[in-house]
C-alpha cells in the first residue's frame, strides 16, 4: 500500500531569486539526491518559466541526474515529483543566459534544514506517520480475514454437509475481524487522504455485506463512492441496496429500494459500461430468489439489453416472465396466458449458448410453453395437476 500522508509539506522550499530574461539560450543540469543521500533514478523533474510559462519536463537516470537545454534566461520553478512515495517539492532557481546552469539538489539536506526550521511541523509528521502505521496494521489484518474468507467461501461450496457449520463458524469469524479491524483503522485515515479513506471503507462495506449487515454496508459503499467514484463501488452499493429491498415488505418501500439500486447500476456504468449488465442481472437474481417475479423482469431485461450472450440472464428473464402467466378455465379446459417475452427468451437462452449449462434447461421450458399453449383437459372446477419435469 502506497504511503497515505505526503511529505510535500516537510519538503516546502522556496527560494525566490530576481532575473531578467535574455534573447540568449542556456540550460540546465544537476543531480538530485532523495531523503537518504542517495542519488534519486526515474524521478519527475519539471521546469516551467515563471516569466513565459514554458514548461519542459523530464527523469533523472539512474545516477540522479538531469538536464535540459534551450532555456531562455530568467527565473524558474523546479518541481520534482514522485506520486508512489507521496513526494512534491518545489523551488525557484535562476537560469543563466547563454550559460549552463547548475542546480542540483540534496532532499535530504532540505529535509534536515526544514526540521530545525520547523520543529512543531516536524513532530506533526513523525505524528502522522505513527498514526498511519497503526492504521496500516489494521487495515492489513481486515484485509487478511477477507482473504481467508474467501478461500472458507469456496470450502462451503464443497463441503460435505457435516463439515459445513463450522466452516461456517469460521466464516462469521473472520467476517467480523475484519468489520472490527477495518472500522477501526476507518477512523484512523487522514482527514484530507479520501482515496485512501474511500479504499477503507469500501473494504469495511465488503466485509458487511458479507455478515449480512446490509444497511451498514450501503451506508459505507455510498461514503466510499462520494469520495472517490469507482464502477466496482457502485456495482456492490447496487447489490447491497437489492438485499435491503428484499428485507422489506411494503410494496412501495421495495419498490423504491429497488429504484436506489437501478440507479447505482446507472452510476456504475457511467464509470465503466462493462458492469451495467452485472449490475442488472444482480438484482434480478436476489429478485427472483425472493421469489418476485414480475418486479425481476425489468432488472432482466436491462441486464439482457447490456449483454445478450449471457445465457444465464435470458433464462432468469424466461423464468421471471413464467412467474406471472395467468389461468383461465374455459369449459373443460384449463388455458394458460402466457407471456410471449418467455419463449423469446429461452429462445435467446440458447442461442446465446447452445452447448453451455442452460440450453438444456432452456429447451426443456419451451417444451413446456409449446405443451401449455395447447391447454390441459379438467373437469370443471378442478385444478391441474402440474406436470412433473
């Protein structure tokens, strides 16, 4: 994990030195040093003209060194920049016209004149630092009882039936190690580093989601995604959202849940429109296991629309549209209204893949719908027996 406090502010030095720029061309060149008196190889090195604004940018080699030529003389920002170690500093310099420049400059030295300079400042990042040490470990050991998890996850799926609860025991153990590790080091996080503060509680929502607390995880997912919008967040918002629909029993509040959930699969796919039909699919799956049916068709049928060569969608679409055929008795005859999106879809079912797992299960249903469009013979009065498959 990359470092989550910048040293930007311990390395702040600015030299200010006037010039006048000439019609001449010089350049420049120097060695960096990092913050251990080593010589600093691939490091960002830009120049920009405070007087013209013409930048140039470039990277030390491996001794540290850079160069650049074709500089008019004058004053110049030199900003040295390096993301993955949190390093910005920045400085002014003179360049002389006609002339080669020298500036090298030793962090390390800086970095020594800063502390002296500024003591307080300088227990506030040995501070900081202490801070996210601690944070790190934490975030480390929630991390790691995800990990564990998920490898307890597949055990379960194979597990012979008697192994299963403690498996299972297990699980909620590392389920809520990693809740408890994870919120803790969720407050430790720097005030100003949102992505990494959305990271954590994107981790934390995970791993509530997980142990069923799904109020909880959406309320973490949504915090991560307000900081720092990523498809993968929204897509586990959306699903996370779907489960607290499916607790609900009130018509209209799932109606709504289910809206909330729609439109984090929009914002998801926004992001990146590979997730859309994903997204979708999930809410029909928790839908349909829930056993709603006709709420399940819309979700479907986007998820269908997102990507049609997902067989497994179009036979939940196909499901989901024989969950709502309606009965008539007509005489002696037992009649069935059914959806023409249902045959449509196992139809698709198979042609998106005829020799994967659900063509059989596909065929096998339309098989049915063709048996049912001819009616069942009743007496009056009587329901049908349903056929066995």
């Amino acid at each position: 994990m990359r470092r989550l406090f910048s040293i930007g502010a311990v390395l702040a030095f600015i030299l200010l030195v006037a010039g006048t720029a000439s019609a001449q061309l010089g350049q420049v060149k120097g060695q960096i040093l990092d913050l251990q008196g080593k010589p600093y190889a691939n490091l960002s090195v830009t120049i920009k003209n405070t007087g013209t604004g013409q930048t140039l940018s470039t990277k030390t080699d491996k001794n540290g060194n850079y160069q650049m030529i074709g500089l008019p003389g004058g004053a110049y920002t030199i900003t040295l920049s390096d993301p993955q170690k949190g390093l910005t500093f920045a400085e002014q310099f003179q360049v002389s016209a006609g002339e080669q420049t020298d500036h090298s400059i030793n962090l390390q030295q800086v970095q020594a004149q800063q502390q002296t300079a500024h003591p307080e400042e300088q227990k506030k990042n040995e501070a900081a630092a202490n801070q996210f040490k601690e944070m790190k470990s934490h975030v480390d050991a929630g991390v790691a009882a995800l990990s564990d998890a998920d490898t307890l996850r597949k055990q379960l799926a194979t597990a012979p039936a008697d192994q299963k609860s403690a498996i299972q025991d297990k699980l909620n153990t590392d389920y809520q190690t990693a809740i408890t590790e994870l919120s803790t080091a969720e407050k430790m996080v720097g005030e100003k580093d949102t992505k990494n503060h959305a990271v954590v509680l994107a981790n934390l929502a995970q791993a509530q989601s997980y142990a069923g607390k799904y109020d909880d995880a959406a309320a973490n997912f949504q915090k991560s995604a307000d900081l720092n919008p990523q498809a993968g967040v929204y897509l586990n918002l959306s699903l996370a959202q779907a489960h607290q629909a499916t607790a609900l029993t009130d018509p209209a509040a799932v109606s709504a849940k289910i809206a909330d959930a729609g439109a984090s699969c929009d914002k998801a796919g926004t992001i990146d429109p590979t997730t859309t039909a994903k997204c979708w699919k999930n809410i029909g799956i928790l839908l349909s296991n829930k056993g709603d049916l006709k709420e399940a068709i819309a979700p479907l049928q986007k998820s269908t629309n997102a990507d049609a060569k997902d067989a497994q969608a179009w036979y939940l679409l196909g499901g989901a549209y024989m969950g709502t055929i309606e009965t008539k008795q007509e005489g002696d005859k037992m009649t069935y209204n059914i959806p023409p999106g249902a045959s449509d879809s196992y139809q698709k079912c198979i042609d998106a893949d005829p020799n994967g797992p659900y063509a059989a299960q596909c065929k096998m249903m339309l098989d049915s719908i063709a048996q049912m469009n001819g009616g069942q013979a009743t007496t009056v009065g009587e329901v049908p027996k349903k056929k066995k498959k």
